[in-house]
C-alpha cells in the first residue's frame, strides 16, 4: 500500500528557517507514522525557484537567477539533511523534467478546452504573484499588504470559473478533502462567491518554463509549482497523492487551482489538503521586517532536533497558530524529555542492570498498567491518525505518569532488598516499566525518531525502531531474557540561561551565514530585535541610544496653556542661539514660576509638532509610575547648560 504525501516547495528568494521546519518536520512526522502502519512511504518537498520575486532577488544579489536558485535550493536540501528529516524526493521547479510536466499539464488542459488567450491590465502584487484585480494604481495587495504594480499583458487564461459547481461536489463528496474544519469552512465560502477565470501565463517575466509554441510566454508560478508534486513522482505511479501539507496561507492555491487544473486535464486529484496555522515567535508573527525569524539548525545544535519536534508537535495544536519562544523551548525540554522520559527510561533500565544484572525478568507484567497502556495506545493511535499530535502526545506522557507512579509505589528498591520472598514482586514492577518502556518509545518514534531510537538500543534490541509496526505496540510484546543495550542519558538535563545564550549566539551566525549566500547586507541584530528587558521594553543597541540627543537646558520662562490644566509652555536655553518653545505635561506638579531658572533634561531631536496650536520643539524628560504626578530629571552637581547626556 503505498502513501504519497508532500510539503509545499519553498521559494528560494528567503533562507530556511523555523516555520519551513515546522512543515517538514510535521511530515517527516506523518511519514513515519503512515510507515509504522505498515504504507510505503514517499515524501516530496523541493524547491519554487520561478517567478519575478525570484528573479529580483537574484538579481539583488548580483547573481544570475540560475546561480542563485541553486545555491539556495541546496540550502534547503541541507537544512532537511541536518535535522534528519526524510526526504524522498527533492523536486526542483528548474529541473528539465519538471518543465516537461507543466508543459504537458498545460496541453491537457488547452485540448479539453479549459484555456483561452485574453489580456490583463492593473494591478499586480510581485510578492505574491497575484493579480490583484480591484485595486488601483498604488493599492496594496490585499493578501500582504505590499504595494501593487500596475501591469498591462497578454495571458493565457484558464477556465475557473467553469470548475465552481464541480469544486463544490468535490468538497462534498469528499467532506475531508480539506481540513481542518475552518479550513474547509473558508474555501467553501470563497468558490460560493463564484470564481474568476485565472491568468496562468505572463509576458513580463522571464524567469519562467516557457508557455509551448509561444515565445514570450512563461507559466504563472502557482500553475508551474503545483504540478511539482506530480514531477516529483513521473512514471512511478505513485500520484495521486494521498496528502498536501501545507501553511493555512496557499490553502486557496491548494484546494481550489489545484483540484481544477487536474479535473480540467483529466487527471487524478489529491486525497486531501491538511493546512496548519502559523508559528510566531513570543506570538507575534515572525518577520524579516521585525528580525524575529528563528533558524531550526541551533536549536538542533545545542538541544537536538528531536527537542525541537517534540516542542512543535506538543506545544502547538496542529492546525492552529501556535508560539515558539527559547524559553518555552527549553521549559518543555527539561520537564518532559528529561524529567518524563529520559527519567523514566534511566531509572528503569538501571534498576534491571542493578538488580537483574542487565536481563529483563520473564513476567506478564501489572494487569493494572497493561490494560491502561493499551487502552491510551489506542487513543494515541487514532490521534495521530488525525494528525492531533500534541493530543497524541499528552496521552504517551500519561503513560510516563501512571508507570512512574506505579515505580514509586511498589518501591523495587525496597523490594531489592527483601530477598527470594520478594524477587517474584521485583520481576513484576521491572517487566512492568519495561515493557511500558518499550510501547512509549514505539509510540513516539515518529515523533522523537532519533532518541526513540537511542531508548530501543538501550532496551536491547537488535532490530531497528524503524521496521517496527503498530501490531507491536501490543501489551506482552518484549521477551523475558533480552539484555539490555548500554545505557547512556539520553536528553541531559539543560542549563536554561547557559543553553538559551548559545542558541541566540549560534542564532546570530546562521543568520550572517544565510544572508550571505542570499547576497543580502546583514540586518539589524535580529536577536536584539526580539528580545525584551525584565521589564517588557525592547532591547535596544548603543547606536540606537545614540540616536536620541538628551541635554541639558535651564528654563528661562513658563506659563500656563490657555485652556489646559496639564500643559506648561516653556521657554528653554539649551545653549542654542534662541531658547526652544516646549510643551510640557508637568502643570499638575509644578508652578510655572517654580521653573524658573531651573535645569532640566529635555529630548532635544525629537520631530517638533503643535500643540494647543503652539510649537513644541522637544520634551521634557521626568519620571512617574502609573498614575503619580511626574518628576523632573535633575543633578546634583552643577551641569552646564547644552550638555549632553551620553
Ligand atoms: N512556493 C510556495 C508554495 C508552493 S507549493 C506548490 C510558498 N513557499 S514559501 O517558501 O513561502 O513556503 C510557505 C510554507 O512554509 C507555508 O505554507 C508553511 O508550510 C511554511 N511556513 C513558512 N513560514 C511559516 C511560519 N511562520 N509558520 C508555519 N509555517 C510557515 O508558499
């Protein structure tokens, strides 16, 4: 039985990072599980490598798009090697049989009468590749807010709008043909509306698979990329695909164009179409512009990868919007992998070495725990069988609970030491944890395949965790006199402050070595960006400082503002030809003549602006909590007027 699924195929115009992972990762996930339950398995992802974006990006980096497409496409071939992920096939958009593919999606669909030629004039989103049909000259684009450019061209048009009934039977026919729910909910929404016939060909790009028999034609990129799934597979009857992954962001591309192209060229559809919501980071969303986009490989480095899709996959409901934060990153790994499993894994397996000299007991096991592990195995299977993964994994670390709580009760220690009367008993608790042992590491394997794996060797067992089936999670499985594996810790206890303060340094690295190979100047420190002081403020640098001119200025005149019972007008010296006019809020706690003559700290570049009609050309500074009437900043010593404060 075979199960085809894929990731979207990234634009190469950005590096990896976190949220690409998060796809992949959640994948590579699905695949070991869809393999567990017995399918032949294949996973695609690859590269979008056409477009104009594209082609500016290259271009910026003074590259040709060839160039540069190839040396980020390896880059994300890469990113998936390091962190384990696997990958069956890589399918670039600038393969040679790729090309071939669109090509002959597009003849299909031309000799079945789906394609006209027409033309376009308006607005047009670069980023999104998107004609933006109702905005005028200088819209943004309603999708991200970037601004439109005004196009005019010759297209090849592709028949939407004759697909909106037969998209509608297929949504409900097929109620899981999109999930989630709100997913699904969305989509049928839109085609309700009625669909408009699609440009699937531009005139004023380049960098694009030619359109057959036609010069100046490339294909739209959404009707080149898509057709990558099927390129990935060609002749190996593989397609149609049995599942799309993807972002909550293409769903529109994936389950309306997609499905409609395919019908329109007689072909068959994917099975379905899974979008999962968006990672922020501390829940905002993760940007270039903001310089919070987290990379996977440091975490990776310092924490494993297996720590980063444990976070993913528990912490975030898949399907919904979730947070990552360093913090959160290393809480959930010292309380769950090296508290729950790794503790449960290390205690276990020592105690057999210690009392059985490495040999686990023949025993049946605690009827008690065997039933309830086998009663939450089976919840966790149908969990993962929907993709609840965090669900999922609740109900495994319900097993680490009860079984430790079961070790902590029967006391082996204390049974160790009762002798023969006891050893029966002894046998019971060490087969007990074992076996409890073995089913939650299977369990996890697609989830935690790398320490999964590591537990098993420990366990003892020859064969490797990946040719286990889910017909061995079954109770009563593991064979007394198996010899345990050397032991070894298997997630180390982290030192948070120690381990958050080499990700954040690695962090910085990997962003110069990605902006690098993108031909892109480095950006502000990303990690600086992000971060926040105890105290909720954002962490600014010394040269961002050195952007505000604070002096000191002596007060030559006040006066109360005509109307206001907060506002003083101030006049004051800050050794410039004339004093500066300043507005201050201070009316509640100072008398204007109790200004007189004083000094003060006033922002001395700050954007002069109106108010009560009269300029102000600066602030004064003064501090207050919530609520108190404001202080002034003042010195001690004498300052002289026009210093500045540094
Ligand atoms: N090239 C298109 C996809 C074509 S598929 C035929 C594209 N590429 S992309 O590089 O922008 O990747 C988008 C995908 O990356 C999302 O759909 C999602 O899978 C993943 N993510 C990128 N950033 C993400 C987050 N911050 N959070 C979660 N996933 C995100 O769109």
């Amino acid at each position: 039985m075979k199960y085809y699924l894929t990731t979207p195929i990234y634009y190469v115009n950005a590096a990896p990072h976190i949220g690409h992972a998060y796809t992949t990762i959640a994948a590579d996930t699905i695949k070991r599980w869809k393999r567990m339950q017995g399918y032949d398995v294949v996973l695609t992802s690859g590269t979008d490598e056409h477009g104009q974006k594209i082609e500016r990006a290259a271009a910026a980096a003074g590259k040709t798009p060839q160039q540069f497409t190839d040396i980020i496409s390896a880059e994300f071939q890469r990113q998936w090697e390091i962190l384990g992920l696997g990958i069956d096939r890589f399918q670039r958009t600038t393969a040679a049989n790729h090309a071939a593919q669109v090509q002959d999606l597009f003849r299909r669909c031309l000799d079945n009468g789906y394609i006209y030629k027409g033309s376009y004039s308006g607005q047009y989103c670069v980023f999104d590749e998107l004609y933006v049909n109702d905005a005028k000259a200088g819209d943004p684009c309603p999708e991200c807010g970037r601004p439109t450019e005004t196009v005019s061209e010759e297209n090849y048009y592709f028949k939407l709008s004759a697909f909106q009934q037969k998209l509608l039977d297929l949504y409900e026919k097929h109620p899981d043909f999109i999930c989630p729910e709100t997913r699904r909910n969305e989509v049928l929404a839109f085609v309700k509306q009625g669909l408009s016939d699609l440009s699937i060909s531009r005139t004023t790009i380049k960098w694009g698979i030619p359109v057959p028999n036609e010069d100046k034609h490339v294909f739209y990129v959404w009707f080149d990329a898509l057709t990558a799934y099927m390129s990935a597979v060609a002749g190996e009857n593989l397609w149609p695909a049995d599942l799309h992954l993807i972002g909550k962001e293409i769903v529109r591309f994936h389950a309306i164009y997609w499905p409609a192209f395919l019908m329109a060229a007689d072909l068959p559809l994917p099975k379905q179409i899974f979008a999962h919501g968006w990672l922020l980071f501390e829940n905002d969303k993760m940007s270039k512009s903001r310089g919070n986009i987290v990379r996977a490989t440091p975490i990776h480095t310092v924490l494993g990868t297996d720590a980063l899709r444990y976070f993913l996959m528990r912490e975030v409901v898949f399907g919904q919007d979730g947070s990552f934060s360093y913090d959160a990153l290393v809480g959930r790994y010292n309380s769950d992998l090296a508290n729950g499993l790794g503790n449960l894994a290390s205690r276990t397996l020592a105690m057999i070495h210690q009392y059985r000299n490495g040999v686990i007991p023949a025993c049946d096991g605690n009827q008690q725990i065997a039933q309830s592990v086998q009663e939450i195995t089976a919840i966790v299977m149908e969990c993962l069988d929907r993709f609840e993964f965090s669900k999922a994994l609740e109900g495994v670390w319900s097993v680490i609970g009860a079984v430790d709580k079961y070790i902590v009760e029967q006391a082996p220690w204390k049974l160790a030491k009762g002798g023969d009367p006891e050893a029966k008993r002894l046998d019971e608790v060490l087969y007990t944890a074992a076996e409890a042992l073995r089913i939650v590491t299977a369990t996890l394997a697609p989830m935690l395949p790398e320490s999964a794996a590591k537990i098993w060797a420990q366990l003892g067992f020859a064969t490797p965790l990946d040719a286990v089936k889910t017909a061995d999670l079954h109770w009563g499985h593991l064979q007394g006199g198996q010899k345990l594996g050397l032991a070894g810790a298997v997630f180390p206890r982290a030192d948070v402050k120690a381990s958050i303060e080499k990700m954040m340094e690695l962090e910085k690295s990997e962003v110069a070595r990605q902006m690098e190979l993108l031909g892109q100047k480095p950006q502000p420190d990303p990690v600086a960006a992000a971060a926040v002081t105890a105290s909720g403020s954002p962490v600014i640098t010394i040269d961002d400082f050195g952007k505000v001119d604070l002096r000191v200025g002596l007060v030559k005149d006040a006066a109360a503002v005509k109307g206001s019972d907060k506002l003083l007008h101030l006049h004051v010296d800050i050794g410039e030809a004339e004093p500066r006019s300043i507005m201050a809020g201070i009316a509640g706690a100072y008398k204007p003549e109790a200004l007189v003559g004083r000094k003060v700290v006033i922002v001395a570049n700050l954007a002069p602006r109106k108010l009560r009609g009269i300029e102000s050309q600066g602030m004064i500074v003064a501090a207050s909590r919530e609520g108190d009437v404001p202080v002034l900043a003042s010195f001690l010593e004498d300052v002289p007027v026009g210093a500045r404060l540094k």
